[in-house]
C-alpha cells in the first residue's frame, strides 16, 4: 500500500506554527493509516515522526520526517523501570534546531493513540496556551509532591530525586513536584527546547519528570481543563472518535486503532 498524504494549508498566525510530534512504535502499515489520520488536521510539512520500534521496521516507514529513536529508557517499563522520553525530546530538539529559529514555535506531541479531532488544533492550542498565560499545557496535570501518589512515594526512596530539583530549581519552592498525562502535551519552542537540553542525571519517570523539569526551570506550567475531558489514561467504555467529536473534544485518548480518515 502506497502512502497519499495530504498536504492542507490551515490558517495560522503570522508568528505561530506547530510541530507535531507523534512518537510510535508501530509498523509500517499502521503508521500509515495513523499518518494519514494526521494529514486532514496538519499540513504534512509539520509532522515530524519520533520512532521507537525497531531499527528494520523504521527503514520500512513512510517517506515522511522521521527520526529513530534509539535511547534504551524509551523501552523500558513505564512506572518500575522510570521510562523516559528525554531520547525522544532530544532527537525532536536536534530536528528543530537544524531548521533555524524562524522554522516552527511551538511543539505538540502526542503519542500514536492520542487522535486530533479539529482541523484548526494548531490555532486552538497557541490561542489556549496565550490565554492561560501558559508555556506548558498538560493533561490531568497536578501538583503531587507531599500526597500518597504512588509514583511520588516510589521516586522518594532515590535520595537523589529531591536533590536534583533543589539544585537546579530557580523557584523558591523548590520542593514542588507535578505529575501529568504523558499522551499529549503542548509547549512553546524554548520550554521544549530547554527541557530537552537539560541533563537527565538521574532516572524519573516522564509523567512526573517532564512538567516538573518545566515548572524548576520556570516555565509556566499549566493544565488542559474542557477540551481534555475526552484524554484518559487507559481505555474507557463508549469513549471513541465520534463520541468524543460530540462532547467537542480537540483530541481524544486512547484510540489503539485508527479509524479511516474522513474523506
């Protein structure tokens, strides 16, 4: 099956444009399909694809922007083993840094389950972040450190957990810990930039590594409210594309298989 993308020209702003950044593992065919997906909310020039299967399915992939992701903590077990998508943070950083600062603004990722369900997502994300006064929006976001969170009391027993943030912390509450939905996540360009820049000395897993690294670096972080009531963190009876488009949801999670795209 050949891959027919298409290209659409959506409106954004004169200083706004969005990278989309879908991290999957999938094989070739189902990448397609969720490619195809993609292309009737994004113009095909802002997909950038992060891959963490393997090494041969990624030479079988769609002729898209693609990058292999090959960090080791992307595989491992989620909560036990502290999975981690610096490596993914990382490769995305790299890509956007060779394109110049003028090339994109703003970062979306979303895993390969977390679907778009509007054409102008782009413009909605960059008009909500400016609203809420926001450099990093998040969903199911938080605020967990001194509560019986199973991920916080597990990070606790590593010394080095709290010492990292009070050293590199310019807050003066430097305690504070935020945990968040990992599927998908907004960020301007220098909050994203900067978080992937910065050295992962030690092991935290990324629902709570990421937004508290945003938030110890003084980055605003904030919480999708509305348009996230469709994102959960596993699979919900009824939830689907259409039930969630009737609730007006932006984006919708766990989708585990794409549907046709609407032609």
């Amino acid at each position: 099956m050949s891959l027919v993308l298409r290209s659409i020209h959506l409106p954004t702003t004169l200083v706004s444009r969005v990278l989309n950044v879908i991290l999957s593992h999938q094989p070739r065919v189902e990448l397609e399909r969720l490619l195809e997906w993609w292309s009737a909310y994004a113009a095909v020039q802002d997909l950038l694809v992060t891959y963490g299967g393997t090494e041969d399915e990624f030479k079988r992939l769609p002729d898209v922007s693609r990058i292999f992701v090959s960090d080791p903590q992307l595989r491992v077990d989620k909560v036990r083993e502290k999975q981690s998508y610096t490596g993914v943070w990382r490769a995305a950083s790299r890509w956007l840094a060779e394109r110049g600062n003028e090339s994109f603004s703003h970062v979306y990722f979303a895993e390969f389950d977390h679907l778009p369900l509007v054409s102008d997502l782009g413009v909605k994300l960059v008009e909500r972040l400016e609203k809420d006064e926001a450099d990093v929006l998040g969903h199911r976001l938080r605020r967990i450190d001194g509560t019986s969170n199973v991920h916080y009391l597990y990070h606790l027993g590593d010394p080095r957990f709290m010492n990292f943030w009070r050293r590199i912390s310019v807050r003066s509450n430097k305690e504070t810990v935020l945990g968040m939905l990992s599927t998908g996540s907004f960020w301007t360009r220098k909050a994203f930039m900067e978080v992937a820049a910065q050295e992962q000395e030690i092991l935290v897993y990324l629902e709570i590594y990421l937004p508290t690294l945003a938030h110890h670096l003084g980055f605003r972080v904030r919480r999708f409210h509305d348009h996230g009531r469709c994102v959960f963190p596993g699979l919900v009876k009824g939830l689907s594309v259409d039930s969630a488009r009737q609730h007006g949801c932006w984006t919708v999670h766990p989708i585990k298989t794409c549907p046709a795209p609407n032609r």
